[in-house]
C-alpha cells in the first residue's frame, strides 16, 4: 500500500518520523514550520490533500480527527474509490480506521500503525470493532523454510491476522524451534515487531501433550512432528516463573501461506 503520512505540528512530525521508521516506503509531509529532515513541507493542507487523495492508497494523519475529516470531506466519493484513511492523535495512544475501512484497507492499516507505535487500534466496521484496551497475550508460533525473508514471515503472519480479525497490537511473543536460531529472516521480523523471540528444542516440544497437525516430513527434519502449533503453546509459558502460571489455549491451527507455517495460542493466567 502506497501511503502518506501527514503531521501538522511538531509532535506530530516526529511521531510520523518515528513511523515512517516502520513503514519506509511512506512519504511524510509535515508542515513547513515543523517539517523534520527528509519529510515533504507544505504550507497549507488544503493545497496538497487534493494530490494525496489522488495519488496515495493510504493516508494517516497525525492530527484532531476533527482537521481530517474537515479536510477530506469535499473529496469522498466511494468506499471502493477512497483511499484508507487512519487519524492518530498527537498523543499517538490511538490510530483510528476513520475511511474505508473493509474495502480500501483501513482497518488493517489501522492495526499496522497501531502495532509500529504501541498504540490501540479503534476499527468500528462491524464485527471487527475493536476493544478500548487490547491484551497483549497471543502467541506465534512460526515455521518456515531455510533462508526465508522476514517480508515473507511478515505477510503470512499478517494475512492470518487479518483473516482471523486478530490485531497485530495483542501479538507478546514469536517462538519457534531452535535449528532456526541463525534464521534472519525470522529474526528481524521479530524486532519489527517489537516481540521477543523464543526457541525450543524438540524435546520440548514433543512434552507438549495435545492433539496436532503432524507431519512425517516434518519430524524427519526437525525432530518434532509440528513446530508452529507446538512452539504457539510451548511459548505460553516461556517467560513465566515462580507462581505466575498460564496456560495456553491454541486458537488458531497450522496455517501455511508462502512456505511459512503460523499457529497462535492464547496465553491465559492460572492460578
């Protein structure tokens, strides 16, 4: 998705610097009085929405929900037309899906931004609506191929998310087994999302009682017969000690997208 991010004051301009970190293929444009290094400056808003709105999928604004909608109200035509548009306060505690949120991919974009700055996503399309707080309690269990690239990790990882409607803010940690511990790719997805990585040997997880989607195949390879689902509920308890117990509901099974396995457990406390 080809985005735009726009600040109109000084804490929105490094709030949108500190995005655009995440998301580098964005363009920032900052008000000229507070335009930072490498961000577009502009004068007046209502000179440029006309091109963003044009030429961009995306737009977020770091702004009063209030601006933005002022600003973009003469060009709305249709949800299958308008670009995604998100609106974070300058606080950066919230990014709202305010525009296209199922068709043009707002909600979605809203949860990206959301996940990037540790912030609430608020989606209020239907049975997507999101809750005030989001618990940071789910899980990914993760296989994938040799040499896989994190862009590769990501987009699985995203597509199961977004078909399962979970947000990506709820994700706490990413496990997976050990022989994947020199694996970049699944590394540096790790640090993009601002997760802790864990590995397991199999050992461990073969301790892991349950029913799960075995392969031959893969126990020849790895020595467990399932590493994503095992690896979601082995995680569960990875960073727990002394009293502190949860236990670990697997709440979405073995999905392979692109040569990646994803399973996600929900971590529950358990006294």
């Amino acid at each position: 998705m080809k985005v735009a991010i726009i600040a109109v004051s000084q804490q929105g301009a490094a709030l949108a610097a500190d995005l655009q970190a995440r998301l580098p293929d964005a363009t920032v444009y900052g008000y000229a009085s507070y335009a930072l290094p490498h961000q577009r400056p502009f004068e007046k808003l209502r000179g440029i929405i006309k091109d963003l709105w044009e030429n961009y999928e995306g737009l977020v604004f770091f702004c009063a929900a209030g601006i933005a909608v002022r600003i973009i109200a003469p060009f709305i035509e249709s949800k299958y037309r308008d670009p995604a548009v998100v609106i974070c306060p300058e606080t950066g505690s919230f990014a709202v899906s305010l525009l296209s949120g199922h068709e043009g991919g707002a909600n979605s974009l809203a949860e990206r931004v959301a996940a990037y700055m540790e912030a609430v996503p608020v989606i209020s399309t239907g049975s997507e609506a999101s809750p005030r707080i989001t618990p940071r309690n789910l899980v990914i269990g993760i296989g994938c191929k040799r040499g896989a690239e994190g862009q590769r990790i990501k987009g699985s990882v995203e597509a199961v998310f977004r078909k399962q409607r979970l947000s990506l803010l709820r994700i706490q940690s990413i496990c997976t087994i050990d022989i994947k511990k020199n694996e970049s790719g699944l590394i540096g997805f790790a640090e993009d999302c601002g997760a802790p990585l864990y590995f397991f040997n199999a050992q461990e997880l073969n301790a892991l009682e349950g029913s799960f989607s075995s392969s031959d195949f893969v126990r020849e390879v790895t020595g467990t017969d399932n590493v994503c689902e095992r690896a979601a509920l082995a995680g569960c308890g990875a960073v727990l000690s002394g009293s502190d117990r949860r236990k670990g509901t697997l709440i979405v099974q073995k999905t392979m997208l692109d040569g990646v396995t994803v399973a996600v457990a929900a971590r529950e406390r358990h006294e």
